[in-house]
C-alpha cells in the first residue's frame, strides 16, 4: 500500500504544482502560486520519507492535504465551481484517506 501512497503523494504533488502555476497566470494568483508550490513540496518529501520513517511520512502526506484543501473549503460559501476548487478538493479527500488509511495500517504493523 505504501508504494501506491507514494506515486499519489507524487502526482498530487504535481497537480498541485501545475494548479499553483495556473492560478497564477490565469488570475495573478500569487497565493495559488505559493500555497501550491508549498504544499507540493510538503507531499514531496512525505514520499520521500515513505520507506524509511513512514509515519512521518503520513504524517506530512496528511498535512498538505488538509492545508490545500483549506482554500476551497473557506470559499465554499461562495459556491464551489469544479475547477480549481472542486478538483483540488477531491484531489486532497483522496489523499487525505489514503493517507490515514496507511497510517492505521503502518500503526498495526508496527504495534
């Protein structure tokens, strides 16, 4: 299961690259840009950190889902479109329950 994390925290991490660029240039989004580019790097080295220390690894996967999906979630009273909003959010509820699933897993094999 860890190796499929992986390759998600990987792709996520590249989505939310490519959005924080996006928004960036569609909207002179500097925030896209820098919340996207932070939250890369953050699923980044939580794949990194997979094989050796997983539960930081989790830890850090859980942690740029929560905080990327904090943007759309704070709009959401505005209306939620599908895109950027709705794909980020989705994006970041697959990882998230990945991610925790993972955890509980790691969690039992460890204990």
């Amino acid at each position: 299961m860890l190796s499929t994390v992986k390759l998600v925290l990987f792709a996520y991490a590249a989505f939310l690259t490519v959005g924080g660029f996006l928004g960036y240039q569609e909207k002179g989004s500097v925030m896209s840009l820098v919340g996207g580019l932070v939250c890369a790097i953050i699923a980044v080295a939580a794949g990194i950190m997979l094989p050796g220390k997983v539960k930081l690894g989790l830890g850090l996967g859980i942690a740029a889902a929560i905080i990327a999906a904090g943007r759309p979630l704070m709009t959401m009273s505005k209306g939620l479109k599908l895109w950027p909003g709705g794909a980020l959010l989705g994006a970041s509820v697959v990882v998230l329950i990945l991610c925790v699933a993972a955890f509980a897993t790691a969690g039992k094999e460890a204990g």
